[in-house]
C-alpha cells in the first residue's frame, strides 16, 4: 500500500501544526496552504508569529529558537522548524 502523504525525515504531525497555525491566525483550514504567506495572505503580524512558535512549543513539546521566527513565514517553513526542532 503506498502513501499519499509526503515522507519526511521527521515524524511530526502536521495536522496538528496546521490546526495550531489556524486556531491563532482565526482561519479555516482550507484558506491555508503550504505556501501561502502568513503575514502576506492571512494578514499576520509579528505577534501572532510569536504566538504560533510559543503555542507550537507548548503543544508539541519542542524548543524553537526565536531566531527561527524568519523561516516561519508559511507551513513549509513550519513544518521544517518543528522537524528540526523535534529531531533535535
């Protein structure tokens, strides 16, 4: 049986960061891709950056340095940070 999912090195689970990232950007799961830019398209602020890192760190149990803020600016870069994070 294969797979739909894309294989990552990391065993995060990203339902959960996404459902994360909408809960504090207050939008639906469909208006949210893996690319579409959160400050740009979904009217994010520097705030509520910090808001998701925080709320990702407590909910997953990772550190994430603050410096990881800038690569953050989408689910990609999310998902990226949270893998590193988690392998770390």
């Amino acid at each position: 049986m294969t797979s739909t999912t894309p294989t990552t090195s990391t065993d995060i689970d990203r339902e959960q960061v996404k459902e994360i990232v909408c809960e504090i950007l207050e939008i639906d799961a469909d208006e949210v891709t893996e690319t579409s830019l959160f400050k740009e398209d979904h009217g994010a602020d520097s705030l509520l950056a910090i808001e998701i890192l925080a709320a990702l760190e407590r909910n997953l149990h990772v550190t994430i340095d603050q410096a990881e803020l800038s690569r953050m600016v989408n689910l990609q870069g999310v998902y990226a940070v949270v893998g590193e994070a988690s392998n770390a």
